[in-house]
C-alpha cells in the first residue's frame, strides 16, 4: 500500500505516572553492600573452603559508567533497602479493591484523555500492554475500563521488554482496520517486585512507571447535504427514495444499485445511501 493510502491514524493524547519514591544509585549500593558484608560474614567458613563464592561489593560509580542510570522511581521504597527484607513492601489490598497495576494504568489513561478531550464514551478498546501482570485474570484492563467509563472492550497483553511497542502497534492496527475508532493503550509496569535486590550485577537496571496513549483517526469530515432525486425510478407497483449529494464533482453522478431496499451514489466524497421503503427496482 501507499504511503498515501494508508490510513492516518494519530496520537491524540499521552499521559505519564511517575511514583512519589525514588532511589538513588548511592543508596541502593549502601543497601545491597551492607547485605553482601553481612553474608559473607555469616558463611565466611564455607567461602574459606572454597564451598560458597563471596557476595562482590557494588559500587554507584560503576552502575552509572554502565547503564548511565543514576537514580530509578520506585512504587515502594519501603522494605527495599531493608538488608532484612531486599525487596518492597507492597500491602495486599482486598479482592473489592483496584489492583496496584490498575491503579497506576488509571493514573496515565486518565491523563491521555484529558490531553485529547476524550471521555470513556468516546473510547473503544483498553489495551494493558506490560512484562508482567499482577494476575493472570481477570484483566487489569477491565479494571480499568470500569474506573475510567469505558464501554467497549479490553485485554492485557504480556510481551516481556516489547510490551509497549506491542500494544501501541496493536492500537494503532485496530484504529487502521476500523475495527475500533479510538483506542487507549497503557503500558504500567510495576517491575521492582520481581527485581533480586540481592544481586550486584542486575539490582539497578528496572524501577516503576505507567505511560499511556490515546489512538484515533482524524476527525471525519461534514456530511455532504441530501436532497430528493428522482433519478430512482421504480417500477410502478413499488415506491421508492433516493438521494443524492451536493457535493461537486468532475466525475458524473453514478446510481448504483447494491440491494433492493437502498439506493446508492457514489461521488468524490464517497457513498451516501438512504433506504427506500419499499424495495427499488433500478436506480
């Protein structure tokens, strides 16, 4: 297909949720070698034999020079730090209340609509594109086309580190087959609960966020004007109605029968079509 034959779909409107904590490279190093110093010493015998290895020092220098990181937003600084605990503590809320992903995934679509001026009215279809989810089913999506008015449709998709390409390639090819005229595509990932704090060589790479974009195609154009023709001209035991546009057009008017309960026009701007109440003969 042509360039200019594909359909355009756009990028009304984008919305980002950063959570309220962050920790910085120095104190996610101080963490983790106060856990390595302590776990060496608690198995400095068998790491004397040669049983164990010893837990390598960090150092927040390196992890910059490396992945050019020098902090990460993280949805629970508590319990990550804790040389007792190495990993965030995320209270478990009721079966009745919104999911921690969801409520992060509400937090960037809502702030997607509200850039496009969309309501959930407006919306077809929720996309919930991450690595992971916080459960298998039902989808963080449906939670999310409750809290945000959605109608329509919605599923999660688990594509690992390609999640938000996926889903936003998927948004768009729906909003380009027609078979959803606005999709909204959120990507929450709440990564630090899966992340080893305990290990020197990964602890540093992931935290928390959710983006979320809004997919629709342009704004369609005025109708063209209707006005009664004659130029249906049934047999005489059937009525009929036609129409035809006002639109200009080089190209001559052309009646196209397509059923025998509507007649057709086609013109520069398209087809327009009204039903005749009683079956048409030609057109």
């Amino acid at each position: 297909m042509a360039p200019s034959e594909r359909p355009r779909v756009v990028i009304s409107g984008s919305g980002l949720w950063t959570p309220a904590h962050v920790i910085t490279n120095e104190e996610l190093v101080a963490s983790y070698n106060a856990w390595a110093d302590r776990y060496n010493q608690i198995h400095a015998a068998a790491i004397a034999d040669g049983q164990m290895e010893a837990k390598p020092e960090g150092s927040a220098a390196f992890i910059e020079k490396a992945a050019g990181i020098k902090q990460r937003f993280v949805y629970a600084k508590e319990g990550t730090l804790d040389i007792d605990r190495m990993r965030p503590s995320i209270p478990e809320r009721p079966e009745e209340a919104l999911s921690d992903q969801a409520e992060i995934a509400i937090d960037a679509g809502r702030q997607a609509m509200a850039a496009a001026g969309k309501t959930g009215a407006d919306i077809d279809a929720v996309i919930v594109s991450c690595a992971y989810t916080q459960r298998a089913y039902p989808a963080i999506a449906i939670e999310v086309q409750e809290a945000l008015g959605i109608d329509g449709f919605g599923f999660d998709m688990l594509v690992a580190c390609s999640a938000a390409t996926f889903g936003l390639h998927r948004a768009y090819e729906m909003v380009a087959a027609g078979t959803a005229r606005c999709v909204l595509a959120i990507n929450p990932e709440l990564i630090t609960p899966q992340v080893n704090y305990c290990d020197r060589d990964s602890h540093f790479i992931f935290g928390d966020v959710a983006t979320a974009a809004l997919w629709n195609g342009p704004t369609p154009a005025p109708a063209p004007t209707v006005s009664m023709s004659s130029a249906c001209r049934p047999r005489p035991a059937f009525r009929a109605t036609c129409v035809r546009t006002s639109a200009t057009s080089a190209e001559p008017t052309t009646w196209i029968p397509l059923a025998r309960t509507s007649c057709f026009i086609k013109t520069a701007v398209g087809f327009s079509r009204k039903s005749a109440p009683w079956p048409s003969s030609t057109c």
